[in-house]
C-alpha cells in the first residue's frame, strides 16, 4: 500500500484561496474607491455648475432689482406728471366757471332779492342776501333747480326775519325782510356736457326745490 501525503497540497490550495480572496477584496475596495471617486467627482462639477448659475442669477437678480427701481421711479414721475396734467386741465376747463356762475345767479334771482356775499369753495357755493318775501326765496330755489344749467342741488340753510339798521325791533313802520343763505352746486362744463348727452330731452327732478320751499314755509 502506497501512503501520499496531500497535506502540502491543501496548505498550498488553502493559500492560494486566502490569496484569491484578499485579491477580490481589494479589487473591490478599489472598484468601490473609483465609484467613490467618480460621484465625488461628478458631485463636484454638480455643485459649481450650480454655483454658477446661482451667481448667475444672483447677477441678474440685482440688475432687475436697478431696473425694477427705475421703473417705479418712472412710474412716480409719470404719475406726478398725470396730476400736473389734470391740474392744468381742470384750471382750463373751469376757468370760465365763475362767469356762468354769476350769469346764472343774475338770470335766476327774482325781483325783491339782493345778495350780500357769494362765497364758491370748489363745487360748492354759498350766497346769502336779503328777500322782500319768504316767496321769493322759494321761487329763486325753484329757479335754480329746475332752470339753471350751472347751479343745482339747492338747499336752504338759514332765513330769518331782519332788523333794518335804525328802526327798533318793535317799530310799527319797520319794513319785513328776510336775511337768508342757500347752499348750491355748481356744474362742471365736463358734467354739464355728460347730463346733455345722456338725457337731452328729460326734465330736471324738481324735488330739492320743493323741500326748499317747504322749509322756506315752515322757518317763516
């Protein structure tokens, strides 16, 4: 019987299979490495490609911002500008304003009435005088409402009995007259020109002057 001894053979087999598998170990080791490697690289050029852009945009940003400011700045100064317009404008236009206005009160005002202060603040004015009658003042707030083309809206603020200077209050031969102030808006041309072409041919509401004449009535 012939004896082999194979234990060299499994000692040698043994190390080439210790071998082999540290060998794979480090290949794979150095195959996860390169990965490693390659994203961290990728990683990389990710980030300052994107750096770049947001540089880029941050740029950009800033110049939008500059023009952003010029343009409320144009906007302010377009706007400014619009009001010296429509300034100009409404001077323009209402220039000849008082002129109607007091055309309109003279057409307007009947007999036994004379005015003692005419007071215009914007579109509103403000007549006080002196009446012979309380019907007078009513028919100069009929007048008004329902004839005149730049005076409406009248109102009656205050009428009360007056005391001529130099006779007493009790004296028989006293004259009665009537101190009283009236509350009108005046027509722009522009909403004159409006009321025309919207209703040419409709009269004017006759309401504010009957409420005056009732008022007239009542406060005398």
């Amino acid at each position: 019987m012939i004896l082999i001894n194979l234990l060299p053979h499994r000692e040698a087999r043994r190390k080439r299979r210790k071998a082999a598998y540290f060998a794979g170990l480090g290949v794979a080791a150095a195959a996860g490495l390169a990965i490693v490697g390659v994203w961290y690289l990728v990683l990389q050029q990710m980030t300052s490609a994107q750096q770049e852009r947001n540089a880029f945009l941050g740029t950009e940003i800033k110049k939008l911002e500059v023009q952003i400011k010029d343009i409320a700045t144009l906007r302010a100064e377009i706007e400014s500008l619009k009001a010296r317009q429509k300034a100009v404008e409404d001077l323009q236009i209402d220039r000849n304003v008082p002129v109607h206005v007091l055309n309109e009160l003279v057409k307007q005002t009947p007999e036994g009435i004379y005015f003692t202060s005419v007071k215009q603040d914007g579109q509103n004015l403000v007549v006080a005088g002196v009446a012979q009658t309380n019907e007078r003042v009513s028919e100069f707030l009929r007048n008004t409402a329902n004839n005149s083309e730049w005076l409406i809206k009248p109102e009656l603020v205050e009428i009360k009995v007056a005391n001529p200077q130099g006779q007493p209050a009790g004296s028989r031969e006293q004259k009665r007259l009537f101190d009283f102030s009236v509350r009108l808006a005046v027509k722009r041309p522009q909403d004159k020109d409006k009321a025309a072409e919207a209703a040419p041919g409709m009269p004017k509401p006759a309401s504010a002057a009957s409420a005056a004449s009732a008022a007239v009535a009542k406060k005398a």
